[in-house]
C-alpha cells in the first residue's frame, strides 16, 4: 500500500517537475498541506540522479484527503517517512557544510542509527559554531572538508585567533575501515576482547569534538566530545557503543561558573536517568586526571564511554540531550566575562595551564591517542585540541593564598558543584 | 699484600688524623708523592664514619721509596686501587653537586658498572652545565637533588631565561627499585623478555639527559641523554644495556652546522667500532620521528639502545666518548650564531617548531614514557625537556621556497651530512 502510494505520487509529481533552483536541481513541489515541509529548499547535491529524486519526493503529492488527514497527525507508514526525509533535508541547511556521507545514503538509511548519530553530530558542529561566531564578533570559522583515504572524512570548522577565542575547534568525523593493530591494542587494553578475522576488523566511528581556547584568562577553557563506534567481529557479531562528555578548564576559579556549568548538564542527564550525572561527574573526575601532576585538568562535567545499555534508542536520546546543553552550559559564562580585565601575570598563568592542557591531551586523552594510531587521520584535525600557545616553566609553584594556588587546590580535591 | 699495605698505611694514617675542614670533617693528609691525588679537598660528606675514614684513606700514607716506584708507574694492587679511588675523589669535587649515591658505596663498589656509569653521568652534567653558563653570561643553573622514596634520586640542573638560553636542562637520574606494570610493559613491547618473580623485576637506571633550548631561533635545540640499566630476573640472572644518542634541531638548516654536529659525532663512534656511526645515525633519523606527520624532529645525529655486546667495559667506553663530544658537538654552534640578529617572523616559526618537539616529547618519546610511567619519579625533571613556550597554529603550511620549507624537506627526508 503504502509502496503503491509512493508510486503514484511519484507518476504524479513527475509531470510537475520544475526548475526551481538557480543551480538547476528539480525539485517537486507537492499540490498542498505537505507544502510547509518541503518548500523547494533542496540543495544542489541533494539530487543527484533521477532515481534518486524519485525516492526523495516520493509521498510528497498527497491528494487533499491525505493532506488533511497529514494535518490532523494521523499519517500513513509512507506519510511518515516522509516527513522524516523533509526533516532531515530542512537540517541538512542549518550545517556547516553538506554531511560527510553523502545525503542520498543518508536518506536511503534514515533509520540507521549512523545516519542519526552524523546528522545530531553535524547539527551540534553548526550549534556550537554559529553560536561561538556570534559572540567573537571578530574572526568567522574557516571549514575544511576531508577525506580519509581509508574511509570517511570529516568538516574541521576552527576559528582562529578571534576577538574573544584564542582558537575554538569544532570538528566533526565519519571515519571508516578496518581497525589498525594499534587501535586494536588499545580497545583491548580497554577491556574488549575483539574477535577479528584474518587480522582484520571493520569499524564505523564518527563524532563531534571541539576544544574551546579563549583570550580572556578568565573566560574557561571548554571540551565536549560526543562519539558512536560500532565493529564488526569475525562472527559477523556487530558491537557497538556511545562516548562522550563536557568539561570545563578554567584558569581561575570560579564558583558561579562552575555551578552553572555542572547544573546545566545535571539537568541534561536526570531527563534520562536520575544515576546518570553522578555517575559521570566521577568519571570525568578520574578520566581527565593529568597522572603524573596527580591534577584533574579542570573543573569537570560529564564523561563516559562505552555505553551499549540499555538500548541505542535511549542512548541516542541521551547523548542528544547532553549535546544539545554545550551551548547554554557554555555561553553564559563567555557573555558574562568578555569584558572583564586581566593583568600580564594573570595572562602567564594561564600559558602555565595551556601547558598541562597540552599534556593532558597528548599523553592520556583516548581520543587524540585513537587518531594518531589511525592512519590516514587528519592530523591537523586532531591536533586542534591544543591551544594556540602554551608554556612550561620549571618548578613552578603558586604561592599559599593565592588564585593560583586555589584552582590548583580545586584541581588535586574535585568538588560537588550541585549539591 | 695489598691488603697488610692498606692496613699498615691506616695505622699511620690514623695516628695523623686531623680536622681540616671548616665542616669538621677529617681529612688524613699523606706524607708525600701521593699528595697531588689527595691534597685535602675532601668534602664533608665524604668521610661520614670512623670506618669509612678508613676504607678511604686506606693507602695514603705511602713510604717515600714507594712514591718514587708511584711516580715510575709500577704500583701495587693497593695502589692502582688507592690512585682509583683518589681519582674518583678528584672528579666529585668538579661535580654540580654531590653525586646521588653516598660516595663511600661508590667507593666501595668502585669497579661496578654502576660506579662508572654514575660517575660519568655527573662529570659530564658537570661539563656541559659550566660550558653552557659560560656562553650564557647572564642566569645561573639552579642545582635541585631530589630523592625518590621508591629508591634511588637525581640531580637537576635548569637555567631558565637566560641571556642566551630560553631553558636548558641537563639531569641526571640514578633510580631503582622494582618496574612497575607499565614500565615492565613497555619494555616486553620493545622485546624483552622479562621473567618476574611473583611480579616483581628489581631494576637500576641511571643517565644523564639533557634539552637545551636558545632563545635566537638561529640557534639549534640539542638533545642528548646517555644511560645504562639494569634488570636482574627471577632465575637471578641479570640483564644490562646501554642506551643513548645526542641530536640537533634547528629551527632553520644551516648545512655547515649540521655537518660539524656529525662529523664530531662521527669521530667519537669510528674510535670505537666503524659501523657505529652509520647504524645509529639511521637509527636516530629512525626514533625520532613524529610519526603522525611524516617529519624527524631535527637534523638527527645518533641513537642507539638495548645495547649489550660486545662488552660492557667496551661500550662503556663508546658511551663515554659520545657523552665527552656533546661539549664540542654543541658549543662552537652556539658560539657561532651567539649575535645572529632574527625577525619576528622567524621566531613565531621557532615557537611552532617547539609545538613539534612537545608532540614527539610526549607523544614518542620512550624515556619521558618510561618515566611517567615509573611511580614515584621527578615530573619536573623529565618535563624539564618541554621548551618554555610553545604555539600550535592550525593547517600551518609554508609556502615553497621559503626557508621555513626548506627545513621541513630535510625533516621529511634525512640528508648524509658525512660524506
């Protein structure tokens, strides 16, 4: 039936074909109430070939009985997928850039939970980065589109030397292909026992990731991660499981900052599950602990990794959800402080925190040390985590009493910033 | 013999003892030829017991006719052994600081390997220390022992922001104690393999390492570390190597330099073995090389590790040599560019370059990964190694012809600077 229906709108719409784009794409505009949801937007790249508009518009010329029951919500299996399509078209505007898979499969595997997870991806890259932008007021993100020979790609947006941010990072990956044995390594020594075959084991990561660096000493150092991984075993067994997290590195302490920081991501994950904040507020704690200073990099957040209960559904929501907060985590505290004064020392420490920012990255952090054991990563998009200057002075020590000495106080004893 | 010698000399020694140091400790002057070799110096901490005044003085008070025989070159047992351990005593007071072992269990054990290497460890630290702060004519090192609870200790030596260098550190470590997991880890990837007894590897390490970094970004960045270990396994059997190197990196080639570097290094390897220079020159461009992108760190120079034949008093010996050519290896580069006026410009591609040195350093590096991996050492002492400041700029490409590409071409490819 409903492939039927799909049929004839399809018969139908093809006589109506039109030119609507200045690029030249067609694009079927339907008779009636399923207008709103198309409206002749489509980019070029969206129709690539002909079969390929037939299964985009297919549903859209709904006779008028079907469109007034479309408005009162009660829609055919096909009326639904459509809406979907629309939907995930009408996003597809909002990025950076067009999705690193190419629309069409994206489309073709709405229902994927890959296509979910590069569409959230790429809509919290144009969040983040609009939003950044806005408040720089200066210096505009400079996008950078890639391609892994092995497989996949990604968009790398990085504003550089602005009027507020030293260097904000937001980068988006698909990446694809078989495991290097290094990777390997590093997933078991994480506990999974990966069974490959003839060596080899196919793998599907992508993920937004984004390392915030501001001028202003006083306005915080942000890093958020959100991340979906799937590997496929010899047995044809497909493993698959959710990461990420929000953290924040201030120069200085800030108590408000830090309290609206965590309470916005508190609220975030009780939407989902009450043990989730707790839970992950530890996890961040023990995950960005720079070892060998016996330091925490930041004042913290969230953090978690290898999440595959109870279902990718609920996970999904729950990764949505945590995403969606960076921004009002986040931009409150910029707003707030982007006038405030700094004096040369206040502007030294902070080079002194870069420094251990670096460190962290370089020898612990999960994700850089993945990227640079896979080949073919985009070594610069990896590496954009690290600030644009950073220092190392021997033996420094903050005198007892100082602001210097209270963050480093915070950053050995992690607090309870919401209770 | 020797033995009735040693003890007939304390009996007259003893009857002689006197204070004389302003540190009351005593000191047993000899009567005659052997005074050059002990001549009063001794520090206090030298003669720390009754015993011990003994053990090391045992020998001193030779009779006239047994000078004359000294000066003729025909010793006795005792006295190779007294002239040794006077000879030791000589070379601690040019130390930067007393070496980490209690110099009566140097002494004692005057003929281990430990003895030696330790030894040579400090006197080279000594040597590069005081050509350095010669050149530099403005900061001094400042000298910090530091203890490791776990067992053993270091000396450091760091100036910091001096007139011609930006950070220069010259460390020596003599640790021991059992390998932890990591480190035990570590060393069975590069091969080894290890049999513990209920876990547990006893090992010794000691070294001297070095980073020195120049302000003027026409003066080249020096690394050079020389160290020897120890591990004794369950069946009691005991496992020693070798390792070590000295490298270049400049910020700019300069083919003159690069080629005095080599062909001094060249010289202190072809008096041992005529396969040295050659093997560990590629083994140098090999290690150091920051994987990820595709460049060495600098112009190279030597590398080796795991060394353990032909034998230990031979490789000692090649160590020493390379160890004693640092000073003029280095100094005449420096000496040379001491008044080379630089832009801006040039230094901005300095402070990049050093972001590179970070990423091997943290990245690659297997004796800051050894070392952080090992509970209980000294960050700051293996950190030390990280210039004072650093940049990263994203997609940082220079245009051809430039002398900024010109550099990166001999990074990505080696050159033979000898022939």
């Amino acid at each position: 039936m409903s492939q039927l229906v799909a049929l004839s709108a399809l018969s139908r719409c093809g006589s109506r074909l039109a030119l609507s784009n200045a690029g030249g794409a067609a694009a079927c505009r339907p008779y009636s109430g399923a207008r709103r949801l198309t409206g002749g937007f489509y980019k070029p790249f969206l129709l690539g070939s002909a079969a390929l508009v037939g299964a985009t518009v297919a549903g859209f010329g709904l006779s008028r009985s079907r469109a007034v029951l479309a408005a009162k919500s009660v829609r055919t299996p096909a009326e639904r997928d459509q809406r979907e399509l629309n939907e995930i078209l009408q996003k597809c505007k909002h990025f950076m850039s067009d999705p690193v898979t190419d629309i069409n499969k994206l489309l073709e595997n709405k229902d994927d939970m890959r296509t979910k997870m590069e569409l959230l991806v790429m809509d919290v890259q144009a969040d983040v980065c609009k939003a950044l932008a806005e408040v720089d007021g200066g210096q505009t993100f400079k996008v950078d589109r890639w391609h892994r020979k092995e497989g996949g790609g990604g968009i790398s947006c990085v504003l550089q030397d602005g009027k507020v941010f030293e260097k904000a990072g937001v980068n988006v990956s698909v990446v694809f292909g078989n495991l290097s044995e290094e990777a390997t390594k590093q997933m078991r020594s994480r506990g999974k026992s990966l069974k490959s075959k003839d060596g080899k084991l196919p793998f599907c990561a992508m993920g937004v990731s984004s390392v915030i660096h501001p001028k202003n000493p006083h306005i915080p150092t942000i890093h958020f991660n959100y991340r979906y991984f799937e590997i496929e075993e010899a047995d044809g067994h497909k493993s698959w499981w959710f990461g990420g997290g929000t953290d924040l590195t201030p120069t200085y302490l800030n108590k408000d900052d830090a309290i609206h920081f965590h309470k916005t991501l508190k609220e975030a994950c009780d939407k989902h599950d009450q043990s989730y904040y707790p839970t992950f507020k530890k996890w961040c704690d023990d995950y960005f602990t720079i070892k060998h200073r016996g330091e925490r990099r930041g004042v913290g957040g969230i953090f978690f990794d290898d999440l595959d209960s109870p279902s990718a559904e609920g996970l999904f929501g729950f990764v949505q959800s945590c995403a969606k907060a960076v921004v009002p985590c986040y931009i409150p505290i910029v707003k707030k402080h982007l006038h405030d004064s700094y004096t040369p020392e206040e502007k030294a420490w902070q080079q002194l925190r870069r420094g251990r920012y670096v460190e962290f990255n370089l020898v612990y952090d999960r994700g850089t040390k993945f990227g640079l054991a896979t080949p073919g990563s985009r070594i610069e998009s990896i590496l954009m985590s690290l600030p644009l200057t950073a220092r190392w002075e021997y033996m420094h020590d903050p005198a007892k009493g100082t602001k210097e000495a209270e963050i480093i106080e915070v950053l050995k004893n992690p607090k309870d910033w919401v209770h």
